[in-house]
C-alpha cells in the first residue's frame, strides 16, 4: 500500500526496500492548532520488533497513529511493504472502563475489519477470537466486564483483539506501562514468539528494558528523529540523557 502526501524538496520518496514492512519520509502530522510531528523519515524493518523510544511529547504515539492510518499526515512519503491492514493496540486508557463488553466482545471486534460491525462471525472468526484468547492465557476470563479487569489482564484482552485482525503488521501503544514484571514479561514473551512468526512489532514504549530488547529502535525528540538503529547504537547514556533533559 503506498500513501502520497506533499513531500519537501528536502524528503524525496525512499527507493523500495524488500526488508522494510514501512518506508517512510518527511512526515509531518499533528492536531488542530499543534504540530506534532516535522520531517520524520525512516524504514520499519520485516519480521522484527522496532520500538519507539522518547518523553512524554516527543511524538511516539503520533508517529505510531500515522502508522496505523488513524492520523493524516501533512506531509511526506508513507508506504506499507504488505498486504493486510496493521493492527493497532492502543493505550488500555484509551478505552473507557465504563463500556459494556465483555473480554470476548472486545477481541470479537478484532474481526470486523473482515466482517463488519452488523455480520453475524462465521465459524471461522468464532476460531480465530478463541485461539487469540488462549494465546494470551485469557479464556477464562471472556465472559468478564472488561473494567472488571487488572491491568495486565485488560491489556491482553486489548493485544488478543489485535491477534484476532490476522494482521502480519501489529503496532502497540505503550503495551506495559504501569504492569507488574510478570505481566510484562508475559507480554514481552508473547512479542517475542510472535516476531519469530513472521509479524512485524512495532511498540512505542517507556520501558527502555523493552526497547533495549528489540531489534530496532527509533529515538524522537520534540517531534523529530534524534536517532535510529540499533538499541545499543541508538539508546546511550548520552543519548537518553539529550532527549530528556532539552528544553521544551
């Protein structure tokens, strides 16, 4: 899938990379009144776990919305190397403790991409719902009122629905924050099995655990990339301590 927008002199499009899931270029995105993101450009690498590290404001959960195809960008290149919509985990505090559903309505709604909201699920998504509510260890809990949860077990029921979309591109806002080291561990395992599945991770992210985990990490600052590559490379103590501590 590749997207157009107004590209900068400065941000040609990227030539095409067979190891990148996403390319991208020059983006620009934000809100009414609040730019957000300036001149962003980096690739996504296949089959691999890509974090997306920064303080509060810095842009990681913008860039991950952009990802996801939730916010327009302004401007820039964007392009998907694959052939299914990603699947998109936001926050567990996006969604409202106060909704009527249970676990498994919730990771029900991961189907509708396929099905839409008013088809009854075939056979098939009812499989497709039960093998992501094992694989996060939480079918005992789908008759459960989701604000009924714990935190961890709400954010699996949040990742289940995002399993159940089938989709080889997952993209998560920050997955476990504010979880118990067991609950992140469970995650972090899960991620893990999954990458070497053939899905593609991408997690913006506070715990620079994970980020030192992943394959790949992208740093932002201010809206603007302050460094890429290798975690190791990319997430030193000078590094971190820049980020952090600039003016905003």
């Amino acid at each position: 899938m590749k997207i157009m927008f107004k590209k900068p002199r400065s941000s040609p499009a990227p030539a095409p990379d067979r190891t990148a899931r996403i390319h991208f270029s020059g983006l620009c995105a934000g809100y009414p009144g609040r730019p957000v993101l300036s001149e962003v450009g980096a690739r996504i690498p296949k089959s691999a776990t890509t974090a997306l590290v920064g303080p509060n404001g810095s842009g990681k959960s913008t860039l991950l919305g952009v990802l996801a195809g939730v916010i327009p960008p302004t401007a820039g290149h964007l392009q998907h190397h694959g052939g299914r919509p990603p699947a998109f985990v936001p926050q567990r505090g996006a969604v409202g403790d106060t909704l009527p559903l249970t676990v498994r309505q919730t990771v029900e709604m991961g189907r509708w991409g396929e099905r839409g909201p008013w088809r009854r699920l075939t056979r098939r998504d009812h499989a497709t719902v039960d093998a992501a509510l094992d694989r996060l260890a939480i079918g005992d809990l789908a008759p459960r009122q989701l604000g009924e949860l714990s935190g961890g077990q709400r954010q699996r029921a949040l990742i289940a629905q995002g399993l159940a979309q089938e989709s080889d591109l997952l993209l998560l806002d920050e997955p476990t924050t504010g979880l118990d080291p067991e609950a992140r561990e469970r995650i972090g395992a899960l991620l893990t099995a999954l990458v070497a599945e053939g899905v593609t991770v991408v997690q913006a992210t506070h715990d620079l655990e994970a980020a030192r985990a992943a394959d790949a990490c992208l740093l932002l600052q201010d809206g603007r990339l302050a460094g890429r590559g290798r975690p190791d490379e990319v997430l030193t103590t000078a590094a971190l301590a820049r980020v952090w501590q600039s003016p905003r």
